[in-house]
C-alpha cells in the first residue's frame, strides 16, 4: 500500500539521519578538541565509487527523528496546507454558513471519511496542498452519485467531455465519472494542469470551476487594459467569485475548528477501504454478500456501477471496506464460479422489438425494459448492448471492448407523430403519461421538466404518439374546444336573448299604450258622429242584444289591454 511506501522513506530518511556524528559529549573547547570535532564531523568521500564504512561508534549518540504518524487524519491535512490564504467578506460570509450548520457539516465529514484518506494520500506522492482534498465538500459534500443542473457528476463533478478527456469512461454499463479511484486520479491530473498553466492555485481553481478558457480569456482581458490578472482581479461569474472563498471558509474551520465554534468528527488516519482484482463478473449483491457488507455500503465504494453486475474487463478492480477484503477474498475462492453472475451483456446483431430480445432470454419484456431503460413501443437498434439474463452459468466474463464501448440506441416501432394535447384540471406530467400509457420519465424529457411536475389547466404538454394515437388526441384535442366554442356560444346566446326579450317588453308596452289611445280616439269620434246624426228607427228603438253588445265589445277590448300592459311592465 502506498501508505506503507511513504513511512517507509520516512524510516529511510531517519535512518540515513543516524549515519551523521554528533558534537563531543564533553562539550571541550580547546583547539584540539575543536580540531577533534571537525575531523569527526567531516564529510568522508567515497572511494572509487565505494560507500565508507562507519564504525559502531560514530551511531552513538545520534538522534532518530521521529516516525509517529498523527492518529488524527485532520492533523494530517493540517500539515500539507500550502496555499496563501485568502481573506474577505465573502471568505467570512461562508465561515458563518457553514459554523451555524453543525449538522451539515456533520453530514459532510461523515459521508467523507470512506473516500478522504485516499486522496490526502494521492496529494502528498504528488506533492501538492492537501486543501485540494477539502474540494469535494465545495463541489459535492462528498457524494459520488451528486448530479449538477449541467450534468456534472461525481464528488469532483466531471462534465461529460471533460471526463472523456480525463479517459473516464461513461457508458450504459458505468460512469466512471462516479469512480472513487478514477475520478481522483482524473481530478488531481487536472488541477496540475491548471496550475501549470497559470501558476497560482487560486486561478487553477477559478480555472476548475469555470473553465480553463473563460480564465484565460479574463486574464487576457486586463492584461490588454494594463490591469493585475489576480484571481481578485480578474471579472468571473458570481459562482466562481464564491468558489474559492468556500474552500478558504472550509479550510479555516479544519485549520482551527475550537476558534470557528465547530465540532470535527473524528477521522482516523487509517485508509478507509483496500482494493481488491477481480477476474471474473460479479453480481452486486453477490458480491456484498461474500465481503459480508451491506449493500448499500458496497455501492457507496462502487458508485460508479449503472447495473446489478460488475463486468471484470471494464472494473478489474472493486473497492472494499479495509477490515472485509480478506473476508471477500476467501468467501470468493470457495464460491462456484458459476454462481457469482447471473446477468451478462450481449450485441444485437440486428434491429429487434424489445419484446424479441426479451423473449430470447426468457426474460418478461417488462422486466427487460426496465433493466436497460428503455421506452415502450421501441425497436433496439443493431450494434446496441443489452443487459440480459445469463443463460450459461459457464459462460466466460464479457469481452473488454464490449463492456468498454457498450452504447444503447433505439427507435420507435411505429411512425410517432408530434403531439401536443392540453392539460385538465389536477392534472400532471404523470396522470397525463399514464393516459397515453408511456414513461413519465420520457413526458418531463420531452416537455424540460421533472416527472412529478404539475400542470395548469389548458397547459400543453408535447406528447410523441403514434399516427393513429395522435390523431385520436387531435380529435379529442378539437372536439374539447367544440364544446367549448358551443359553451360560449349558448351563453352569448342566453345573453342576446335576454336583451331581445327585454326590448320586445318595451316594444310592446309602447305599442299597447298607443293601441289603446288610438281605440280612445276613435270610440271618441264615433261618439260624436252619433250625437251630430238624426236618430233613425233603429237609433230611436235600439236592440238590446246590439247596444250591449257593442258596448261590451269595446269596454271589454280596453279591459284586457290595460291589464296585459300593466303585466308587462311588471315583468
């Protein structure tokens, strides 16, 4: 173990120390003895290329340096600080962040002590400032399966290019960005590169966190307009104007933590875990079960695993609590070889319905698409690698370029069509995926959003559909603003029809009043026709039948006209 190499030199340098004389014991200071103690003391050349010998005498009395390792892995970090400090409201601001969140921090240093003796131990073979191992608490609090809004993952927070350009694999079966080992190993290389290329380790950082061009260019920038090009100096996002002022926050309460009013977990200097060569694929859960761990604690050191089985050719090595590699090891030699996996990876060799290669392996289709992620109603495109029930119990470990190349492409088994249907009341991207029996993972992916977000009613959501399925949510689509078109029109119509009905009520009572003045006038002039005519016989002798009758005729025709206006007026 490289721990082990290190206290060794640290022996070696000691004991190279004893090989030198010291002063005379006496402490004379006359010239003899003077001339005594420098003869002593000289150096002696070898020669011809000879090492002299040194007699027994000349070791005594010299003084071994000390070999006692701090117990305290913080001492330890403590010791390899090497930057200059930064000082600042900002670097204050954070100090006081993170000192009223004692649970935080707690958290942080809890989840960290699995993976931070390695790195402090990967700094100091390369010999640079053990703050750089504090960095993974600014950028993930030392969670390996931490995913950025930018798709950063990882405790060092690898984007996908960079990681590829650090040889970090991602693919379908790994992301190697999640890789304790790997993703050290990329990150410290990267942080050297940085400083090599602007020499100070405050710019390297800013350089980390927001790209070595857009350091660059900001540094070019003042240098054009006779400006210092110190990280203070320079113009950088907010984020980056923050970024070193949290890992100097961090630092300070690790430097001091009884003078910030923090409380430090112990972590002892003890690595955490041990490595372990495997030479054939391994279940997840086999492999657990055989270091006698949970789980969920083997995972926590193999974050970078994406399915329930490890294939050798791509991870020839797992990592292990320190006190159970020696378990795994001889549980693994006792175990039948046929029993460590039962899942393996294959090619298509040709474009199949998931349903196809499902059946194939005797597996349920569901359960297949589950396994490697893939939508209903997809055809997998040839050239893509499965995760797939494993058949042979015999069958020899998964090839390196299969597992190191695994890439999944599929396609939709008939002709989608692009959607967009509008939401209902309480609605959901979910409720609204199980109408149309697909993933609510792929709806939010279509629509940018998460797949437990709700909707507005009326908010449209992008479906991908098939031709006929489209069509029927058109249809539904037009025939919902039918209705509503027909809502809002029998409403206007209400609306019209009371104002029609409303005006017809004047009308008419204007017109019942005119009538009625109208059959005054004239029952008036008849009135005095009959006065100015001479009374005929049948004027002189009028019929009974015939007077009341006329009488009643015109007297009744008033009658009723006056009370329907009246009626009507009231209404």
């Amino acid at each position: 173990m490289k721990w082990y190499q290190g206290l060794a030199l640290v022996v070696s340098v000691a004991l190279a120390g004893c090989a030198a004389p010291g002063g005379g014991a006496d402490g004379a200071s006359d010239g003899a003895s003077a001339a005594t103690s420098t003869a002593r003391t000289a150096p002696r050349m070898p020669r011809s290329g000879e090492m002299p010998d040194v007699a027994v005498s000349e070791l005594r009395g010299g003084q071994v340096a000390a070999l006692e390792a701090p117990a305290d892995l913080w001492e330890r970090v403590r010791r390899g600080f090497a930057m200059p400090d930064l000082q600042g409201e900002l670097v204050e601001r954070h100090e006081q962040w993170y000192t009223t969140r004692p649970d935080y921090i707690e958290r942080m240093v809890d989840r960290s002590r699995l993976y931070i003796f390695h790195i402090v131990e990967e700094l100091e073979l390369r010999g640079m400032p053990t703050e750089l191992a504090l960095l993974p608490y600014i950028e993930s609090a030392f969670n390996p399966q931490a995913v950025s809004s930018a798709k950063a993952a990882g405790m060092w927070q690898f984007m996908p290019g960079t990681g590829r350009d650090f040889q970090l694999t991602q693919n379908m079966l790994r992301d190697d960005r999640r890789n304790v080992l790997g993703s050290t190993r990329a990150a410290l290389d990267y942080l050297q590169k940085l400083h090599d290329m602007f020499g100070d380790w405050h710019l390297a950082l800013a350089a980390y966190n927001w790209g070595q061009g857009n350091v660059k260019r900001a540094i070019e920038r003042n240098q054009a307009a006779g400006l210092p090009t110190g990280y203070n100096d320079i113009n950088m996002p907010a984020e980056t104007r923050n970024y070193v002022p949290k890992l100097q926050a961090v630092k300070n309460i690790i430097a001091n933590p009884q003078r910030m009013g923090a409380v430090l977990p112990l972590i002892e200097n003890h690595p955490f875990f041990d490595t372990v060569d495997i030479t054939q694929d391994i279940d997840v859960d086999v492999a657990a079960r055989l270091a006698e761990v949970r789980v969920e604690d083997f995972k926590a050191l193999n974050p970078s695993q994406r399915k329930p089985v490890i294939f050798a050719a791509g991870t020839p090595q797992i990592l292990l609590p320190w006190n159970n590699a020696d378990t795994f090891k001889q549980n693994l030699a006792k175990a039948a070889p046929g029993s460590l996996a039962s899942w393996t990876a294959w090619v298509a060799t040709e474009t199949l319905p998931s349903r196809a290669v499902a059946s194939r392996f005797g597996m349920d289709e569901d359960d297949f698409r589950e396994m490697n992620n893939i939508p209903r109603g997809m055809v997998i495109k040839s050239g893509s690698t499965v995760v797939v029930r494993r058949s042979n119990s015999a069958a020899q470990a998964v090839a390196s370029h299969v597992v190191n190349n695994a890439q999944l492409a599929y396609t939709p088994e008939i002709v989608l069509r692009r959607t967009s249907v509008r939401a209902r009341k309480g609605d959901s991207i979910a409720s609204v995926a199980a109408r149309y029996d697909l993933p609510a993972a792929t709806v939010a992916g279509w629509n940018h959003t998460n797949a437990r977000a709700g909707l507005k009613r009326g908010q449209a959501v992008v479906l991908y559909l098939p031709v006929r399925a489209a069509a029927a949510a058109a249809r539904d689509g037009v025939e919902a603003a039918a209705r509503r078109e027909r809502s809002q029109t029998a409403t206007r119509g209400a609306v019209r029809a009371s104002h029609v009905s409303e005006s017809r009520a004047e009308r008419a009572k204007a017109s019942g009043a005119d009538k009625g003045k109208a059959k005054n006038q004239r029952a008036g002039k008849n009135d005095r026709r009959a006065d100015a005519k001479p009374a005929s016989k049948s004027a002189a002798k009028p019929s009974p039948k015939d007077s009341a009758g006329k009488s009643a005729g015109k007297g009744g025709a008033k009658a009723k006209a006056e009370p329907k206006a009246s009626g009507k007026n009231k209404r």
